[in-house]
C-alpha cells in the first residue's frame, strides 16, 4: 500500500460469522416483545454453545452448505421457552414454485396488518439471471407499507436490502429475471406472533 493510499475499510462485528438465521429470529422477538439486549445475548450464547456441540452442524452452518431453516427453528424454540411466542408455517416444504409472488405478498400483507406479528423469510440475491445467488439471507419482515415489504435486518452494510417491492421478487427460481432478482422462498417463511396477540413492551 503506497503511503497515500486509503486503507481498505476495517471489517465490523458480525461480518464474518453466518449467523443471520439467528439475528433474523431475535430481531423478530424484538419487535414483538422489545427483546432486551442482554436477554438476547443469552440466546445467542446458548444457541452457539448448543452448536459447538455437534460439530458436523456448526461446520455446515460456518461453510454455508446449509438452508440455516434448523437454526431458525432451535432459535424459535429458544425464545418460546422465554416468551408467549406463537409460529406458523403458511407455505409447506416444497412449496417453492407453487406459490405465486402474488399469493405470498398477499399472506405477508394479510399476517402483518395485525398487531403483535411479525415475519421471518429467507431470500435469495442475484446479480444477473441465470447467474449464482451473491446473498443468501434470513431476516425479519417488519411491516408492508404501500408496494414495499419492511425489513427488519441485522446487516449494517451499505447495499444490504432494506424493502422488497411488491412487483420486484420471484417465488420461483425459473422466474428470475431482470426485474425479479431476488428469491423469496415460501417453504421458509415464518409468521411469528405474540400468545396475547398485541406487542408486549419491556424495560430497555
């Protein structure tokens, strides 16, 4: 590096680790239940321990050679032990193909126009049709507003997707295309909601 060269940027927490799965699921209870940090914390560490536990599981979700749809559901079952968290799966596995993006925005817009729900979905990111997926991502929807799906996302990074357009997503992998570049998958969709059916705020 020459001496008036800028540095590269230096890499921030998190960057490196394949735990959106996790962040997707906690933020979700934030919303609903206003998850303190600390208690959040907690369920991070318990989920990593119980991990490290079986090593053929945490090599796979370091190498990314899986769908994380265990992780989201331990981390669930995690949270549920502490709070009066609901979860329903709309669309069966092996649903991807067979519901339309009209169907699926209509389920999120249905789900999320109560109070005390959210969502949690896992999407696809793709550069050019045809091409390899350059994100594989989980994260919670916070609510529809006008043509946009809300996120609710763990990434700080600059280009990392804030709102999916009502018109700008496929269901189906055969459907990408230039103004569908991102895969939402139904199979992995989760509607989380509150026992009591309304969000409980916690002390910060």
């Amino acid at each position: 590096m020459s001496r008036n060269a800028l540095p590269p940027r230096p890499l921030f927490q998190g960057q490196l680790d394949r735990f959106c799965a996790v962040y997707a699921v906690l933020n979700a209870c934030r919303l609903i239940f206003s998850l303190r940090v600390q208690d959040a914390a907690a369920i991070f560490a318990d989920t990593l321990a119980s991990l490290a536990a079986s090593p053929e599981a945490f090599r796979a979700v370091l190498a990314q050679t899986t769908d994380y749809a265990f992780l989201v559901d331990d981390v669930t079952a995690r949270c549920q032990a502490r709070y009066p968290l609901r979860q329903h799966r709309p669309f069966p596995a092996g649903a991807g193909g067979t519901v339309s993006p009209e169907a699926l925005w209509a389920a999120l817009e249905d789900w999320l126009s109560s109070p005390g729900r959210t969502a949690i979905i896992r999407f696809q990111r793709f550069l050019i049709p045809g091409g390899p997926a350059l994100v594989r991502h989980w994260t919670a929807a916070r609510a529809v507003e006008g043509d946009s799906l809300e996120l609710y996302d763990c990434s700080i990074q600059e280009n990392a997707v804030r709102s999916i357009p009502e018109f700008g997503f496929a269901t189906d992998p055969q459907r990408i295309g230039l103004d569908r570049l991102l895969l939402v998958e139904p199979e992995h969709v989760r509607f989380l909601e509150s026992a009591f059916g309304e969000r409980r705020r916690q002390d910060s």
